[in-house]
C-alpha cells in the first residue's frame, strides 16, 4: 500500500509565508508613508474637504489627490491645483522617498519650503505657484531628476537662488515675482540646455542679461519684465520664440 507523502512543517510554515507575501504586500514602507500624508494633512486647513478621504489605512493610494505605482504602491504624485488649501508643508514629505510630483499652484499654502525636500530625490516636478511661502528657497541642487520648477508668485526672500543652473534636466523653470534680495542673473542658466520656459519677471534683478541665455535653443518663453536691466540686448538666438 502506498504511503501518502506527508508535508514537513517547515515546508507548510514557508508556503503560508509566500502567500502571506502575496496577499499583503509588505506594509512597513506604505505604514510610513501613510502617517507622512497624515502628518501633511494635519498641518493644512482644507475648507473644501479635498483631503476627506486621508485617514489611516493600510495604504494610501487610495487617498484623493494621490497617485502611487502600480507595481511598488509607493506615493509618486500629490496634486491639488486651486483647491483653497492653507497651512505649512509638513517636513514628513521627505518620508516620500518615490515622489516624482509634488503639485500645488493656486493655494494659499503658507510657511517655508522644507529643507527635507531634498531626500525626495526621485522628485521630478515641483509646481508651488500662486501660494503664500516664504523664507529662503533651499538649496534643491542635488534633486538632478527636476524638469519642472515652478516658485513664481510666493513671498520667498532672501538671494536669487544660483544653485538653479546645476538643475540640468530642467524644461520650465519659474522665479518670479518673488522678493529676493537685489541682484543678477545667474550666468549658470545658461547650463539649462533643455529649457523652454524661463519665468524671472518682477524678480528685483539688475544688470545685464547674460549672453548665455540666449545660447538656450530650446527656448520659447522668456519673461524678465518688471525688472531693473540695464546694457546692450545680447544677440538672440532666432530659436528664442517669445521674449516679455
């Protein structure tokens, strides 16, 4: 008579783990990323209930104004454009280690821009446009991935951030009507090769406009109106569509 194979308790014990594995993805990673968003969540005033949907889950792909990847369900993009949001920008964004964007024009949003910012170094589009931040704009130099950056229309003070030209990746690029400290334009925007929207207007610069600016042959949009510039217009690039 044959003998029925019988299954070893460890082969058992490593089988359930595998389907554990499966059905619940590992949570560690989402568990820290939900309470970043809560954090996030508690440190806005939100009249228009947008943020409703943030509470403690297991993941938070399933909040509104949030996308996550398919694959990992990290948090990739928050989003909500002219939604009445107030309040700071919690420092728990840096727990967002997959943030590719980051998009919040039109809001009242308020306080500094975090310095922890930098540790979403995935972050490849940060739009804060139209908002009430103030204080020095960090150095975000080592976020490489930038291809959109757009500060334009907040109260950030302090010197014209330079560090800009190191932004390599960047297509569009917003400063303006800020109020920095007087100064020039950076030479080092002329590193931006792929730029195509340059928005520096009302940005308290003076000097001349560097030559380097007009090497950019991807450029469409430059705006430095409602500064104090001075000199000879260097030659332009027939390539530079529309200049303000």
């Amino acid at each position: 008579m044959a003998k029925t194979p019988v299954l070893s308790l460890q082969f058992i014990s490593t089988v359930i783990c595998l389907l554990s594995l499966s059905s619940f993805p590992p949570s560690l990673s989402l568990n820290v990323e939900t309470q970043a968003l809560l954090d996030f969540k508690s440190q806005l005033k939100d009249p228009l209930n947008v943020l409703g949907s943030w509470k403690e889950s297991e993941s938070p792909c399933e909040f509104s104004g949030i996308t996550c990847d398919p694959l990992s369900g990290k948090v990739t993009a928050i989003s909500f454009d002219n939604q009445s949001l107030s309040g700071v920008i919690s420092p728990s964004i840096s727990a967002l280690e997959s943030l590719m964007t980051l998009w919040l024009p039109s809001n009242a949003i308020s306080g500094k821009l975090p310095d922890g910012l930098i540790n979403c170094s995935k972050l490849k589009q940060l739009n804060l446009t139209g908002n009430k931040m103030v204080g020095v704009i960090p150095d975000l130099s080592s976020l490489r991935s930038l291809e959109i950056l757009d500060l334009s229309e907040n109260y950030f003070s302090g010197r014209f951030p330079t560090w800009v030209g190191n932004l390599t990746e960047l297509l569009a690029l917003g400063l303006g009507m800020n109020e920095y400290h007087v100064g020039e334009i950076p030479e080092s925007i002329g590193n931006l090769k792929n730029l195509t929207w340059l928005f520096l207007a009302e940005s308290y610069l003076r000097g001349e406009i560097p030559e380097s600016i007009f090497e950019l042959e991807n450029l469409q949009t430059l705006d430095l109106s409602r500064n104090k510039i001075s000199g000879q217009f260097p030659k332009i690039n027939i390539q530079v569509a529309k200049a303000y």
